[in-house]
C-alpha cells in the first residue's frame, strides 16, 4: 500500500493485506477510503507487526477474539498458548539435539494435566473443538481475530518446537530473526526487542 492508492474513489469494501507491512499513517488512510458509508467493511489481514505499531494498535482497539481448544479430558475451553507445548530437549552424545526423540515427545498440555501426543487425529479433533471467544472489548464495529500455528491440524506440534529450538539457538549467538518471525508467524504475536 502506498498514499497514492489510498487517496482514490470512495469504496465500500476495502481489503488490506500484510498490513505489518504498511508505513506508518496507512491504516487511518486505509479507514478513510470507506468515507463513513454505513454499509461499509474495512478488513486488514497479515502477521503480526512490531508492538505498538499501527496495525498492533488497530488489533488491540478492536473487540478482540482469541481461538481456542477445549481438552478432551476436563472440557476447559482455553487459548492455544505456547506455554502449554510440552517437549524433551534430549542430547547425542556429540551434544547435538536428538531431533528424532524430540519430535516423538511432542504434545500440548491442558492445564488439569492431561497430554494430547502430536499426531494427526489429536490435531485435527482439538482444531475441530476450536471456536473464537472474546478476551477484551474494543471500539463498536471493530474486531479483530488471532490463529496462531499450533491451531492448524496440518502443521505438526514437532515442526514449531524444531523451529524454536533453532531460534532460541540463534538468539543465543545474538540473531533474534529466526525468534521475531516465529512469535510474528507462528504464534501471532508482535515483536518487542529485549
């Protein structure tokens, strides 16, 4: 998006994606398009940004709605938290991570206790148990809606444990990239420096 492609006919519907990307200013722009027609939806899809960026201050001026999964064992209805992914970090004996045994230990937690294993069928029944439920007001006619990547039955538990193992490792040498994209993609949260 640019100011240019902002500043044109008044529209009633107006789709903007990758917002995170968007320069500062854009999204009030964006908003303006609409020209306060009644009937208007102004709709803004991407990652998360930076904290307190433009698009992380629409996100938590809005009726935000979080999805979550309700355990099979207890019947709580709860966010899918990156906390509550469990796994055992094992070592070769060169001091290498056993990945193999890392991706077999793979499961999430739910808070009475019970462990759900990282297959396929637990995945897609926990998606299928999901539904959207609101965790803060915000400003009449705005909502505002996060799926992070554990909620996807299609991407196994152990593929983001892998990614995080490694960013954490990278972090440690002093890049906090791999980290960044994987709390902005994977658990769809803003990046906040240390």
């Amino acid at each position: 998006a640019n100011i240019n492609n902002l500043q044109s006919k008044s529209l009633r519907w107006c789709i903007g994606d990758e917002v995170w990307l968007w320069k500062p200013g854009l999204v009030e722009e964006f908003r303006r398009r609409t020209h306060d027609r009644w009937n208007s939806k102004r709709i803004f899809v991407g990652q998360a940004g930076e904290a307190e960026d433009e698009f992380s201050k629409a996100y938590e001026s809005a009726d935000r709605l979080e999805f979550q999964w309700c355990c099979p064992t207890c019947g709580a209805r709860q966010p899918w938290r990156w906390g509550a992914v469990k796994y055992d970090l094992g070592l070769l004996a060169d001091g290498q991570v056993d990945w193999k045994r890392l991706a077999e230990s793979v499961r999430i937690a739910c808070d009475c206790g019970a462990e759900f294993a990282d297959k396929p069928e637990v995945r897609r029944a926990m998606a299928a148990s999901g539904e959207y439920v609101m965790i803060a007001r915000g400003m009449n006619g705005r909502k505002a809606f996060t799926y992070p990547a554990m909620a996807v039955w299609w991407i196994p538990w152990a593929t983001l444990v892998e990614e995080w193992v490694k960013a954490i490792a990278e972090e440690k040498r002093g890049n906090t990239d791999p980290l960044r994209q994987f709390k902005q993609k994977r658990l769809a949260q803003p990046w906040e420096d240390q």
